[in-house]
C-alpha cells in the first residue's frame, strides 16, 4: 500500500511532460471544457459526495455530463437513455473521459489512479445494509479504475465485491500499470461506460 503515493504522482507527472502526451493533455484539458459550456453555457465540473478510505466522505470531481440543474428534472440515478444526458456527456461517458478531473482527487490523496470505485454514500450504506462485508472495500484509497470498473460489466454489487477484494489482496504496481494500460484501451475503444442506472447526475 505504501507504493501507491508516489506511484500515483510519478505515473501523473510523466503523462503530462512527455512531449506527445503533453499536446494531447493540452487539447484535453482544453477542448472538453469549452465544448460542455458551449453547449449550453453551464458549469464545466459536477462535484458529488463519495465514501473514501475507511469510510471517510469526500467531494469527486468530474466533467458534467447531464443538463444544468439535471437533479431536479428527474430521477437521482441515470437511466438508460436518459434524457438529460448531453450529446457531449454522451461521448465523455461513453469513453470515461468525465473522470479525468479526478486527476484533482488523486493529487489531493483521496483517490488512486487504481482501486475500488468510490460510491455515493447512500449506495455505500445500502449495500454495506446487504452485504456486511462491504465495507472492506474502503479499508484502500478508492481508485478512477480497477478490476470492477474494467471487468464488471453488468455493475453487479457482489461480482463488484468480490474483484474489489481480489484485487486489495494482491495490488501491486506491475497490477496497476496493466489495469491503466487495459483502461487506455478502454478509453480509446470508446467502450468505458456501459453501465445502466447507478450514477448520480453528473
């Protein structure tokens, strides 16, 4: 576990001074923004309440994804073919790029680049109600992808489990930098996001 800081923040440096990395971060970090408020002129960022290590609560940040104000004309959880969802969110979702501001939270030490998916709290206490022991999934620092994220497909809460505890009992970094190369793959494949109905409104 004590890899994981330092890990992080070379793995974050290096992205961003590498020559052919540092143009493509410059086009990211400006391209995204101006595109989300072009579209109708509202915030760039969506921050929401997530459960971290042992249990702490902290602000995500994310690019926004839905219309302004999206909480109050509908449901809390997005839907399949949600209305609300921009036609840029439907692109940042569909390749996970909505989550690179978590870049902040990482450098902030509240997240990993790698772990378990930190959950609203109402969800975390839900299904820490069902499952007892999934609360041992806050015993690491959560992470922008992992095991779940990549290969739980259907978001099931106890297949979740069960590779979130998998992967805290063998992390490492040669684990992480295969699991951030396979999310790279995601990302460029545009198949990051397939889940149907567990997000708050970003």
């Amino acid at each position: 576990m004590g890899y994981k800081r330092p890990f992080d923040l070379l793995i974050i440096l290096c992205a961003h001074v590498f020559p052919l990395t540092l143009v493509i971060w410059i086009l990211v970090w400006l391209i995204i923004p101006l595109m989300i408020w072009a579209a109708d002129r509202g915030p760039i960022f969506y921050r929401q309440q997530r459960v971290g290590r042992y249990g702490k609560a902290f602000s995500v940040w994310k690019f926004r994804t839905m219309v302004r104000n999206a909480d109050t004309h509908g449901l809390a959880w997005t839907v399949e073919g949600d209305h609300r969802i921009t036609s840029v969110g439907r692109f940042l979702r569909r390749t996970g790029l909505d989550e690179l501001p978590q870049l902040i939270n990482v450098i902030r030490g509240e997240m990993s680049l790698v772990g378990p998916r930190p959950l609203a709290i109402e969800e975390q206490l839900m299904l820490e109600h069902e499952m007892p022991e999934f609360a041992s999934r806050l015993d690491v620092v959560p992470g922008i992808t992992g095991l779940a994220q990549l290969y739980n497909r259907e978001d099931d809460d106890k297949t979740k489990l069960a590779y979130d505890i998998y992967y805290i009992q063998n992390m490492g970094p040669v684990m992480d930098v295969k699991l951030l190369l396979l999310t790279v793959m995601d990302v460029v494949l545009r198949r990051r996001d397939v889940r149907t109905g567990k997000d708050h409104p970003a």
